[in-house]
C-alpha cells in the first residue's frame, strides 16, 4: 500500500476489523517511513461488468460514478453514508445478474427508484437530470407523479 502523504511503498497494518455488513475490512496503517498513519477499506470486486450507453458505446461499470450522482442529487440532505453505500451494494448485485453487459437505462432508472425510496427530493433532482427535465412543465409532471 502506498502511503498518501509520502508516497512510498513501506505501509504497515496497525488493526484489521470487518465493517458493519460484512461488505469490507477496515485496516488501520502507518507508513513506515514517515509514520503517517491512515484507513483503508477493503471489499471484493463483484461488479465486472460492461454499461451500454443510449448511443450504442461500451464503458466499463464505475461504482465511483454512480455514488457521485447519488451524492449530487442527496447534497444537503439528512441521508447517511451507509444508506448510499447499502442501496449501491444491493443495485450493483441485481445489475450482475444480467451477465457481462448492462443498459445504462437499466442504471439510471434503478438508480431512480431507490431514491424514490429513499429520499423524494433527491429523488426529483436526479430525475430531472436523468430524464433531462427542458421545462416546468415536465418537472410539475413528474413531481405530480410522485405525489399520486
């Protein structure tokens, strides 16, 4: 492990503990050179899969993409990090049941419907992104929707 604030390749694990979930392992470290110490959070990669664009183009799956459209649209809102990290956990298992490629339509209207869930505000904001709202009219439409 490379140390963030020195850069050299000399790190030590202080303490190893599983997260809340099971989902990762939390180390503790210090660099061994310049006694910085730090966290890092491991987990096993299940998500190796390919996004199919509206286009047609292939891109490989980004978890860090998706939490920071999420994050985006739950900016000043009362939601926990361990409800995000939950709700990308439980989408990115459904998305690789659908084998080694999967629609970007597929991400952006899960990724929707868990925050309907979630948080109806945030909810409205990413849709209005996602969905590329052009004027009021649609957004009345939409938030008349989530009322019903």
């Amino acid at each position: 492990m490379i140390c963030p604030k020195c850069k050299k390749d000399s790190t030590r694990v202080l303490d190893s503990r599983e997260t809340e979930g099971h989902k990762a392992v939390r180390r503790r470290r210090e660099c061994e050179h310049c006694k910085h110490r730090f966290t890092t959070f491991e987990r096993v990669e299940l998500t190796t899969f390919i996004v199919v664009k509206k286009d047609g183009t292939r891109e490989s799956y980004d978890r860090e993409k998706v939490a920071k459209g999420i994050w985006k649209s739950l900016e000043k809102r009362k939601v926990t990090k361990d409800q995000v990290t939950k709700i990308i956990d439980a989408m990115e298992e459904r998305w690789g049941q659908f084998g080694g490629e999967v629609p970007s339509k597929m991400i952006g209207e899960g990724i929707m419907e868990a925050l309907k869930g979630l948080d109806e505000v945030a909810y409205i904001r990413f849709a209005s992104v996602y969905r590329q709202f052009k004027d009021l009219e649609t957004f009345k439409k939409e938030v008349t929707k989530l009322l019903k």
